[in-house]
C-alpha cells in the first residue's frame, strides 16, 4: 500500500514547530561587558602541523599515502585571549534572569565547551566568530554525559550542549568554528600520523552498551578517549531553534539534538567535510523541521536516528514528525538518510523541494541499517526535488550495512514514496544506478513507489534484491520510460 502525502499532517508539523515559544530577545547580556572583564585570561592553545605543510590531494588520496601519513605531527603553542568562562557567565545570568539574549559581538572569541541553559538565546552577530580552542583536555571539555554514535557515555563534552532545557536558542550572522582540521582531533578516526585510533574504545564503548554497563560508568576522560565530541548536541530539551548562523570545522557530528521535542533549525550553513561530519542528526526526537538550511558534509547531510542497538531499545523512542524542505544539499555520503543507528526507529517523514547537486554525493536518498541495528523505518514521503548531481545512486537503501544480517532485530523499511524527483533540466546525474535496493530474504523491503521521475545520465542498471511490492509510476531513465507496473524481486534480484 503506497503512502500517500499528507498535507493536514504536514501543516501540523510545521504548525506545531513554528509556534513554539522562543526566549526574549531582551535583557541583553554581552561578553565583553565590563563585569565578565576580570573572567577573561590568557591561555596557551595546543595544536599541531604536519612537517610538511597542509596534504594538495584528497581525502581517499590521503588513505593511501603512506609516507605522509607515517610521519609525525608538529607540536605547536600561542597564547590566546579566552573567553569561555565569560560567556558561560552571560549565559548563567540571563538563566538566572529567566531568560534574556547572549550577544557575541563582532570578532573572534575563543572558548571552550559552553553549556546553553534554559529561556537563553545565544546571539552570534555578524562578523562574530566562536573558535573553540584546540586542546583536547578536559580543562576546556570537561567529562560530560552525551551520546556518541547514539551510545551514551562520559567523555568530552560536546562543544555546545544543553541538558533538560526549553526554549533555547542560537542566531545570527556569526560562525561556530570547531576548528578541527586534518591534524587536529580528525586523526583519532584512523590513527593516522602516530596519532590514537578510535576504534578500540570505540568498540569497548559499544561493548558496554550491549552488556548493560550504566551510562554514568562508561567513563572515557582524556587520558584515554580518542572519541571527538560532537559539535553541538542538546540532550531531553523542548523547543529548540536554530537560525542562521553558520557552523564549521567539526571534530565530529555538527548538530544532533537527542530525545527532544520542537526541533528548528533555518538558515544554516554547514561546512565541514572531514571525517563523520553529519550536518543534522534529529536523535529520538519528535516535531522537527529543517528548512533554507545549505549542507557540505563529509558524512551524512541530514542523518536521522534513534539510538544504537540496546541503547536505542532501551528508550524504544523514535523519530517522528519530520519536514525537510528548501535545503541546499552538497557533498556529503547521502542527502537526506534514515539511519544507521535507528534502533528506536522513525516515521512520518516529509520532504519537499530540495536540491542536491554534487559529484561527491554519493545518494540524496538513503536508508541504512542491519539486523543488529533493527528499528522500524515507515512512511516517509519525498516529492517535488532537484537531482543535478550525485555519485551512487538516487536512492539506497541497504540491510547489508556493516554487519548486516548478524543481529537478532531484523528490520523494517516500509511505504516510501519518492515523486517528482528529477534530474536539472539539460543536466547529467552521473550516478552508478539510479536505485540500489537490498532487503533481507526474510525482511524483505517493502512498499517502495517511484512516481513521476526523470533521471538522466544514470550509468547503470538498477541493482535490487529482496523488495515487494516496488511500484513505478510514470518513471523515465535516461530517456526510456520505465513500464507502469508493480513487482516483486527475490534474492536472485530476478523478478518473482
């Protein structure tokens, strides 16, 4: 049965999301204010180079250069000018006031983690910049609870964060700088120049979820966390709104607001295009709307979940009441994508003229997950979009992800509509395939309908197993229009 799109609901989605109350814009509480003057001191900042200059090539070119990667990093110091504890102090004052705006004026401040407190806006004005200092100790990111590939733990704190708050908010013509580069926490993902890798607490981290170590015992100070805090994650917080500010060089996932409700974020940028960078990422969360927001990602544009294995059942609390409309989507591995930790799973997904152009996206659409992640993922409309670029496929969804069938939560993905999808008019998709669909034998995808599509300068043919009831509706690759029918494909990817 095709899920058809509902308007009445989508009204009251963005209804429910654009009439939440907001913090006043008054008082004003800015951080160089004369009574936050005695909070500002100098610090020594850490950070490092390689010997020999900034990598010329490309991330998969770094992979392979062995030599580059083998050599060590320069340990540098300066002095800067720190503002974290000024700020905090402005944010604590107008908390204590019952709300009130946080001014960052124009000019480059640094700090460390912040903390957002309830009926608080921060305001970063135009030519503001927040630079987050690059020394990775808990003096400037104190262990803090947050959730980490959707697994909860104690390590870094995320740059901006806010626990059990409401009505907060972030605006502006400013930047948030996390000023993570190549040499600064990115090496923690592949333990590239001597530098730790992330994977073996990564997996011990994973492993206590599932053996039901507390949350507040997965302890992972700096002595020994190589796990990059994500940027800016709001944990159980209602009426959250996000405005046009732009956001930058993230040490990990940009925006991630878990376990809340009324979820807005417009107007952003969002450039940062290393290593696990998603954009977006509405976790266990519910009435969200992401819209006029432009995305160059080096991960998951928009990444949508509900928590990982046993700490998303645990809370079984999905993602749900979605709109994404008017977004700019660029490099990135998919546009828009439903999971991979979605074992809380997600539904009612609304999505609506956006545009996704680059030969380093690899799919607008995507839905990943497996039988250890599980989760039910349904009812999810996508129409009247722009495909001008991407490098994959179209749309893709695979069970096989990671470890594909060797779980015991077997999936469900189920009634997908994707209409009026089409390619820029004189354009080239360039993609492998235009669809890539793949089910398990006994959880099979279901439900999925392509209507009223044009793809153009698609290079291969469909790759598809395990899917029924997949319905084509006036659908055109390269040229040939797709025969009007409804079918189901086996294992063998034949049709049954």
């Amino acid at each position: 049965m095709a899920f058809e799109w509902n308007q009445k609901k989508y009204d009251e989605i963005v209804d429910t999301v654009c009439s939440m109350p907001r913090p006043k814009s008054e008082p004003v509480f800015s951080i160089d204010a004369d009574k936050y003057k005695h909070l500002v001191r100098e610090v020594e900042e850490i950070y490092f180079v390689h010997p020999d200059g900034p990598y010329p090539g490309t991330k998969a070119e770094l992979k392979k250069d062995m030599a580059y990667r083998g050599k060590k990093l320069i340990k540098k110091t300066q002095k800067v000018t720190f503002y974290g504890d000024a700020i905090q102090a402005a944010i604590d004052d107008a908390a204590k006031n019952g709300g009130g705006r946080v001014e960052v004026p124009e000019g480059e401040w640094f700090t460390g983690a912040i903390e957002l407190k309830s009926h608080v806006e921060l305001h970063l004005s135009k030519g503001a910049t927040l630079a987050f200092i690059r020394n990775k100790t808990n003096e400037f990111y104190p262990i803090r609870f947050s959730r980490w590939e959707a697994s909860e733990v104690m390590n870094f704190s995320p740059l901006v964060c806010a626990y059990d708050c409401e009505h907060i908010s972030i605006t502006g013509e400013g930047t948030l700088d996390g000023r993570a580069d190549e040499f600064n926490w990115m090496p923690w993902k592949f333990g590239y120049f001597g530098e730790t890798d992330q994977e073996e607490m990564r997996q011990k981290l994973f492993k206590m979820a599932e053996d039901g170590v507390p949350p507040e015992e997965r302890v992972f100070d700096d002595k020994v966390s190589p796990l990059r805090p994500p940027f800016i994650q709001f944990f159980r917080c209602k009426n959250v709104y996000l405005e046009g500010v732009s956001i930058a060089n993230s040490p990990f996932w940009e925006v991630n607001p878990v376990l809340c409700e009324n979820f807005w974020a417009k107007g952003l940028k969002i450039v940062t295009d290393l290593y696990n960078n998603d954009g977006i990422d509405p976790d266990s969360t519910k009435n969200v709307l992401i819209e006029d927001c432009f995305f160059l990602t080096g991960d998951d544009c928009i990444a949508i979940k509900s928590g990982r294995n046993a700490d998303g059942r645990k809370y079984a609390t999905p993602t749900e009441n979605v709109v994404i409309r008017n977004n700019k989507f660029a490099n990135g591995h998919g546009g828009i994508t439903l999971g991979s930790e979605i074992s809380g799973g997600v539904h009612d997904v609304y999505a609506n003229n956006n545009y996704f152009d680059s030969p380093n996206l690899d799919y607008p659409i995507r839905f990943k997950t497996n039988a250890l992640r599980g989760g039910v993922l349904e009812n999810v409309y996508v129409k009247h979009s722009v495909v001008n670029k991407s490098k994959l496929a179209v749309v893709h969804a695979d069970f096989f992800y990671d470890e594909g069938h060797d779980g015991d939560f077997l999936p469900r993905l189920a009634n997908i509509t994707i209409e009026d999808f089409k390619t820029k008019k004189g354009g080239s998709i360039d993609s492998k395939n235009a669809f890539f669909l793949k089910g398990f034998e006994d959880a099979p995808i279901e439900n999925i309908v392509f209507r009223d599509m044009v793809l153009d300068g698609v290079k291969g043919d469909a790759e598809m197993i395990n899917v029924n009831g997949l319905t084509y509706e006036n659908v055109t690759i390269n040229g040939k229009k797709q025969e009007d029918r409804t079918i189901n494909i086996g294992p063998d990817g034949q049709i049954k």
